[in-house]
C-alpha cells in the first residue's frame, strides 16, 4: 500500500490536516510542551495545534528524560521555570513531592517565564512526574474553577479535566491577565474539535 501524504507543517496526513485553524498568537511567556511518546502520533492531541499556533514554544517527546538534557530544557535563558500541574495533594498523589510555590506572576518579566506543560493523560503524566524528579521541584501554576472542557473528542472523567491546549491557555491567560488575548486559539480548538468528531461520525456511518 502507497504511504498516505502527510502535510509537513501539522504531520498529519493531508486528508485530516489542521493548519488553517491555526491563528498566531504571541505569547509573553515561552511554553515548553513535554509530550508522552503515546500522544504524538494520537490524532485527537491537541498539543501540536497549540505548539504551531504560539509564537514561544516548543516540543520535547519522551517519558523519562535524561537529567541533563531535562535540566537545560528547563533552565535554558536563565529563564524561571513554573510546571502548570494541579496540587497533586489534592488528586490522591500525597507521595508525590509538593511545596507551595512562592512563583507569583508579577513578580517575574513575563518574558522570563518557561510554562512546562506536559502533554499526556493524568496517569501518565503523574508517571512523568515520578521519572523525573527535576519536575517535582519546580514551582507550580495550578488553575482552579475552569469552566467545562470543549475537548468532547476524548473521554473525562469531570467537565473541567482540560485538553493541553485549553489548560494552556487557561495558564497564559492569568499569567497575562489577558483573556481576549487567547479567545482566538480557543475557537481554533472548537474548529479542531469538530473536524475530528466529523471524522468520527463518517467512519461510523
């Protein structure tokens, strides 16, 4: 069987490619995805979008990272590192280390944040946090009192358990205090959303 082309900007093959929903969008703070291995290839992510349609981002794959490598990526630029994760007190991970954070966004050149996003499903991202300890002792962004997720194209278990691009800009917004600033990539999203659920309801007719 002949390979299916692929569009070389989204790298999904041309019949399912998202790039005219992608809207630039110039974020003050730099977004470092670390992307699961089982999430690249996943058609439903919603990682690549949001890395294609920041303007300070990029994406790094793996599960456990070698620590120097990790290390860099998160200190490159004398830059403050702060990893957008809920308080894992709260989410029955009580053996995961946590300290409150003392990271106010104000108290930071927004230009001198690196928001650490991982880019996985709650388990594997908890396993992401286990194998590598240089996440654990960052300060951490949690959002609290989201409104319901628009990621209808993959299963939660509560409305407001958030797709990587929604949490993301979620984060960007109070880091920012802008809101209008990221409705655009919010639209694209729902865009995104729909043509997936239109695959979706082909294949199943």
């Amino acid at each position: 069987m002949p390979k299916r082309k692929s569009c070389p900007r989204c790298l999904r093959p041309s019949a399912a490619c998202i790039c005219h929903w992608i809207c630039k969008v110039n974020n003050a703070p730099e977004v470092l995805l670390l992307q699961h291995p089982l999430e690249v290839n996943n058609a439903k992510g919603s990682a690549r979008l949001l890395d294609l349609c920041l303007k300070d981002s990029c994406i790094v794959e793996g599960e456990q990272f070698d620590q120097q490598l990790l290390i860099s990526l998160l200190q490159a630029g004398g830059k403050q590192a702060v990893l957008l994760y809920p308080e894992t007190t709260q989410n029955g991970a009580q053996d995961l280390q946590y300290e409150a954070p003392e990271f106010v966004a104000h108290d930071f050149a927004l230009a001198n944040v690196r928001l650490v996003v991982i880019d996985a499903t709650w388990r594997k991202s908890r396993k992401m946090l286990y194998l590598n300890p240089s996440l654990q002792q960052l300060p951490r962004l949690s959002l609290q009192n989201m409104p319901a997720s628009h990621y209808r194209i993959r299963k939660a278990h509560a409305p407001d358990q958030l797709s990587t691009l929604e949490a993301a800009c979620y984060a960007l917004m109070q880091l920012e205090q802008d809101e209008e600033k990221y409705q655009p990539l919010l639209e694209a999203f729902d865009g995104f959303v729909g043509q997936q659920m239109e695959f979706k309801n082909k294949k199943l007719s």
